[in-house]
C-alpha cells in the first residue's frame, strides 16, 4: 500500500476494512457532540487520560501532577476519530499525531482543533503508512481500535516500527466474553441504542490473553492492566479489576 498523504482517502486493504471505514464514516460529524452517538467515548474519556497520565509517569518518571507532564514526547493516536484523547494529550504538553482511516472523521478532528487553538498533526492514515513516514513515537495509543482491524499481528508489526526502543504502547479494547455480548454489543446497539447496530463485531472483540499472545509475537509484553467499569445510573467510568467487559493495558517493549 502507498502511503496516504495529508488528508487522502485510504484505500481498503492491510489493516484497514472497506465496512469499519463507511460505518464510521457515517457517523463522524457526531464526533464531538457529547450526547449524540459518541457519548460512551465522551464519558469514558476522562478515565482513559487518566490511565494513560498514569501509565506515562510510572514508566518515564514524570509528575503527573504537573501542569503539562507530556513536554517533550510525541505521541502518535491511532484511529484517533474525532480527537476526543489526542486534544487531552496536547492540551497536556505532547506533540500529537493523529491518524485515522477515515477521511470524515479527520476533517472534523482538525475543524475542532483549530477552534480549540491546538496543534495538532492529523493526517488520513492506517498504521503501515505510518512505519513510511520515518518518524518514531514515544507514546502510541491504540484505543478502542483493535476490535476493528482486520490482522491484530499486521497492526503491532507496525506499532514495533513506530514506536521509540523505550516507549511505550496504550491499548483499550473489549473483551470476547457472554458479558461484553449482552452488555457492549446487544445492551448498547439493541436495547439501550447508545451506539448504533452494527458499530462492533462481537467476534473480533479480544481476550485480554489473545492479546498478550500477539503482543508477545510481535516483541512487546502488557506491564499493567486494568477493567474499566460503567456506572449507568450515574453515566459514569471508572478503573477496576474486572476485565469482563472494557479493559485498558500498558504495553513495553518485552526484556530480550
């Protein structure tokens, strides 16, 4: 595949899926309204940051706590769609990529990034096209992406070649079990229409063990995993112990 320039389409193929691609294409323009289909990813936002603030202060020995802890590191988001995490990283001091195979959504993330007065790099892109561009990252975001490719292995082969030799990897996902099923996928498309029918594909949801395997594969190793729990009644997340449904991991590159 050739790489994709500034603001090109991206065509089928690799990572990437023809179907993923229309469906969240469809659904774009909603990006950054906080009630409208996205909000599941608005409401998990804040726990996600708060994860990864963590997760980069433990393993860079930063102060989370600072003003703007991310001063130095450029970060690379994947599949990053309307913006919702890369804007909390560079509003936080990083220097942010963020690339998404679909055109629609990249228009609005870079609409709502001017308006916010935030520099942000997003380019039309799948991960392969990345590895050509040359350029390394010493944090990589994968979230709520990898339920939606189409080769796991193909995605972190690429992730290994942009990724700086001490970076380090954030992935969230969803778990293939009877409750992400009736909760993630029936409860959220059919009964409570949070999302609309059809948004996942329940088998490509993915065991926090699948994961680790491919990850192992591909040269990396999970240092930190944790669940991440819905509160319905009070529309809110929060991080846990149970893996059963949502999950957010922190990835390094394995010991040799």
């Amino acid at each position: 595949m050739t790489s994709a320039a500034k603001g090109s389409a991206v065509p089928a193929g690799g990572t990437a899926s023809d179907d993923e691609i229309a469906r969240f294409d469809a659904m774009a323009e909603a990006w950054w309204d906080p009630v409208g289909k996205f909000r599941p990813l608005h409401e998990l936002n804040p726990v996600r940051f708060d994860f990864i603030r963590g997760a980069i202060a433990r393993h860079r020995a930063v102060d989370a706590a600072a003003a703007l802890p991310f001063t130095g590191l450029r970060c690379l988001d994947l599949g990053c769609g309307g913006g919702l995490i890369a804007e909390e990283m560079a509003k936080h001091g990083a220097a942010v990529t963020g690339v998404d195979a679909s055109q629609v959504a990249i228009r609005v993330a870079r609409a709502h990034a001017e308006r916010e007065g935030l520099a942000i790099d997003y380019r039309c892109a799948l991960p392969e096209d990345v590895v050509g561009w040359g350029t390394r990252y010493d944090v990589v975001l994968a979230l709520e992406v990898i339920e939606h490719v189409q080769s796991l292995d193909l995605f972190f082969e690429a992730v290994g070649q942009i990724l700086t030799p001490d970076g380090l990897l954030v992935v969230a996902t969803l778990n293939r079990t009877l409750s992400s099923l009736a909760l993630a996928k029936i409860g959220a498309e059919y009964i409570l229409r949070w999302l609309p029918a059809g948004t996942h594909d329940w088998r490509k949801f993915v065991r926090p063990s699948e994961l680790a395997r491919v990850l192992r594969r591909q040269g990396f190793e999970v240092a930190e995993i944790r669940g991440l729990q819905y509160q319905p009644l009070l529309h809110r997340w929060s991080l846990g112990s149970d893996l059963m449904v949502n999950y957010i991991a922190a990835v390094v590159r394995a010991a040799s």
